[in-house]
C-alpha cells in the first residue's frame, strides 16, 4: 500500500542520541529507518534535523517504490 508523505511524517518512530565524544556533537539515528540519520552540535537542533532528515528519507522511498516500515514499538518523544 503506497502512502502519502504527510502519513509518515505524522507516525513516531525511535530516535537514537548518539554523544560524539571524540570530536563533540551527537549523531541521532532512526533504527528503523536504516540509513536516516543526522548530525548536530547540540541535542536540541539534532531533533529538529532529524525531522527534517526524516522527511527527505521518505520522500526519497516513495519516489523510488521502497517500502516504508511502520514503527515496531511505541516510540517516545
């Protein structure tokens, strides 16, 4: 079943903060998402990048035919 954008955009799915120790940041990763993932100085603009990483990753799906997995488990924010 094809969905629109809009259908995805407003499902939860689990976010991974990830602290960059080494070189400072975090990265913040979609597990079920395999490749979605973003970067950022502070947690707080990570999260709104990650929304805007989101979007282009199932923009990116639909374009091409891929299925999008739905969340396997209640995601928090």
């Amino acid at each position: 079943m094809s969905q629109k954008l809009s259908y995805y955009t407003n499902i939860n799915y689990k976010v991974e903060v990830v602290e960059d120790k080494t070189e400072g940041g975090f990265a913040l990763i979609c597990p079920e998402l395999k490749g979605c993932m973003t970067c950022a100085d502070t947690i707080q603009e990570g999260l709104k990048m990650i929304e805007d990483a989101k979007m282009a990753w199932f923009a990116a799906c639909i374009e091409d035919g891929i299925l999008i997995p739905e969340p396997t488990e209640a995601a928090c924010r």
